[in-house]
C-alpha cells in the first residue's frame, strides 16, 4: 500500500541545503561554516545543574507551561535584559526550543485562508510552519540597500495590509541585521494601524554587538498583539537540550498552551533545570562567548572586505551575508567552493525572497577555522572572479 500524504505535508519542499550536506560528506578537510548553533558547549553550572536533577531523581513531567521558578526566572530576565514585563503565570510558556513555541503560534492563530506575511530573508522554519497550520504565505522581501532591515514600504509593497500577521526575526538569521528602536517604530505603526498580530522571534537577542536589542513589544500599543520567542539554543548554547519559551497576553499563551499541553505535556525536565541555573548564574558565560562572536564576526567582516566581496556591517546573530561575485549565482557559488575548496557556506536564496546571490556564513566556528576557510575562499574568489 502507499501512505496517502497530506496536502500540507506534500506543498513543503525538502530543506533546501541537504545537497549541499551530501557534497561535504565525498570530502574530509571540510570546513563548515554553514551551521546555525553555537560551537560552544553548554556552559558547566548548566550541565550540572541538569546533572545533578538528575541524580536526584528528578525526572517526571513538570507543570504544563513550565517549571514556576523557571518562568518565575525568565520574568525576572527578560525584564531586566529587553524591558519586557510578563507574568510568569499567565504570560510566559516554556516550550521544547523556540521551535516549539513558534509552531504553537501558527497552529494556536492561523485559521485556513489566513495569511501570515514573512520579512524575507528569513529562517528556514517559518514558512512551512504556516503551511502546517493551513494558511498562505506572504513575502516581504528585504533588500541589501536597507541592509536587509524590515521597512514600511516593503511592508506596503508586498501588500501586507492584507495579511493578518507579521513575522519578523532580529537579530536576523540568516543575514545578522539588527532593528533599532527607530527601526521598528514604522513596523509597530504599520502592525498598529493594519491590525496585525506580530510574532517577534528573538531567539538572537543577547547577540547584538552594536548597541542594545529592542523588542517591538516594548513599543507602544504592541504588547497585546505580539508574541516574542526565546530559548536557550543560541545565548546559552544549549541547542541539544532542546528549551525556548514564549510571551505574550494571557489569551495567546492560554492558546498555545492548550495546543502544547496536548502535543507536549511540558518540555524537557532535566533542561529546565539547565535552563533555570543558566538564568541564575551563567551571565559571564554569555557575555564572553558574545565577545568571542564579536570578535569572529569583526574578522570575517574585515576578510571579505579584503577579497573584495561586498558585506554589509552584520550586527546581530552568528552569521554574515557575503554577495556572490558577478558571474555566479549564489548557488553555484556554494557548490563550487565546497567541491573545490572544501568550504561550506549556505546559498542565499534557501531563506527566501531577498536572499539571491548571497551566502550565508556562520562564524560560530574557531577563529583557527574561519582564517583557513577564509583564505580558501580568497583562493576560489583569486581564480574564478
Ligand atoms: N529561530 C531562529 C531564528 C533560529 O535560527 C533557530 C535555530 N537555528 C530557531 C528559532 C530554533 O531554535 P530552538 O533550538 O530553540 O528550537
């Protein structure tokens, strides 16, 4: 017999980077910079703090939104770190990573028909999510002139007055743009006046160099239309242990949370743990790996300046997005420098509208690695450009 496979299942496309992973595998000297976690460990306290919950037993299901000091923590943190005021008891659900979270958004508010707009280029999940969920995508394509940063024209363009909901991620995966405040004001007004609900993923928070993050919730009028998303993954490199968590007004995470205590029961208990000792005591752990990406990303910023391939001042998140040299798509980019000189990288256009003839370079990697995979790309770029 055949499995008849849904509709849905069947409009996604396979991820579009799984050739890519198939190339790396005919060679051995590949050095990846295509990957979206952290090449850090999870810092020590955390790991023993999941160690010791463990050693204790501690191992059964936790209250459906999520251990109460863990939430009572994550209030106490994004209160004091983006200014953002939510009760742990209604407001807050801890979820298994912000994967979770962002999935029982789009099953919690999108009815078939609907349709959620997308700032595009954006992180690979969001779209087939909506699909999942039933409704239409929109695409709201950014541009390098705006140094892919969301603006109210592309919003108009796109015609998203019509859609019943925005989509944003900054710091962004995959080109490392940030919004500052004076950024996002316009997008509040637009979400404001086309009454649109917002989910805000913000998963790369702690990872802005310049300046300090700002969550469209704190905007005014925003808080009761938007959902912001976190986790653990990326700050606390913790992407294994699978934890993120969403806020928002009572009647949205009630939603959600009826979704997720039937799908999910609660998230992983003995992260919880790691996640509630991470909050408590591992603020010099981020701050030093923020520092090391800083670091990473000011030298990877610099290297493809010097070969003479265009990279806009990448501020957010782990990645830079590098143009291709004319003569190139961004593709065949990518295939050729992983074929020739075992680097891999991430074609632009795999996040969607926008992304064309770029690539996406993580620098959560070694500065040993980057400087070797950066020479190999200046040695592609010397002899085919
Ligand atoms: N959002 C963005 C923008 C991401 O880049 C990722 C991970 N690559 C996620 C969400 C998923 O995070 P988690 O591990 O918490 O599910």
């Amino acid at each position: 017999m055949t499995f008849e496979l849904s509709e849905r299942v069947q409009t996604v496309p396979p991820s579009g980077i799984r050739r890519f992973f198939e190339i790396a595998e005919e060679r051995d000297d590949v050095i990846s910079l295509g990957v979206g976690e952290p090449d850090f460990a999870t810092p020590w306290a955390a790991r023993d703090a999941a160690i010791a919950s463990l050693e204790q037993g501690k191992t059964s299901y936790t209250a459906n939104r999520g251990k109460r000091e863990l939430r009572e923590a994550i209030a106490a943190y994004v209160g004091d770190r983006f200014d953002l005021g939510y009760a742990p008891d209604e407001e807050i659900i801890v979820t298994a990573g912000a994967s979770e979270a962002v999935d029982l958004a789009f099953r919690a508010f999108v009815d078939p028909g609907d349709t959620a707009a997308i700032a595009q280029p954006s992180y690979i999940s969001y779209e087939p999510g909506v699909i999942f969920a039933g409704g239409e995508v929109l695409s709201v394509p950014t541009t390098r002139e705006d140094d892919f940063r969301l603006t109210a024209d592309g919003l108009e363009q796109a015609g998203a007055d019509e859609a019943d909901m925005l989509v944003l991620c900054y710091p962004n995966n995959p080109t490392g743009a940030i919004m500052t405040e004076a950024d996002l004001e316009p997008i509040a007004e637009f979400a404001r006046e086309h009454d649109l609900t917002v989910l805000s993923d913000e998963i790369y928070a702690e990872l802005t160099y310049e300046g300090e993050h700002t969550s469209i919730a704190t905007l005014e009028g925003m808080r009761e239309r938007t959902i912001v998303f976190n986790g653990f993954s990326k700050a606390h490199a913790m992407t294994g242990l699978r934890l993120g968590y969403a806020l928002g007004p009572p009647e949205a995470i009630g939603a959600m949370n009826k979704i997720h205590q039937y799908t999910m029961l609660s998230a992983p208990t003995t992260a919880q743990y790691a996640a509630l000792e991470a909050l408590e005591s591992c603020e010099n752990d981020v701050r030093e790996m923020v520092a090391q990406y800083d670091r990473r990303r000011q030298f990877v910023l610099s290297r493809f300046r010097e070969i003479g391939m265009d990279v806009f001042e990448a501020n957010g998140a782990f990645y830079c997005f590098p143009e291709v040299p004319e003569g190139f798509t961004a593709e065949e980019f990518a295939e050729e420098v992983l074929r020739e000189q075992g680097v891999a990288v991430v074609p632009g256009d795999v996040f969607g509208e926008g992304g064309e003839g770029h690539l996406r370079v993580s620098y959560a990697t070694g500065l040993e690695d980057l400087r070797k995979a950066l020479a190999r790309i200046e040695a592609f770029v010397e002899e085919h450009a």
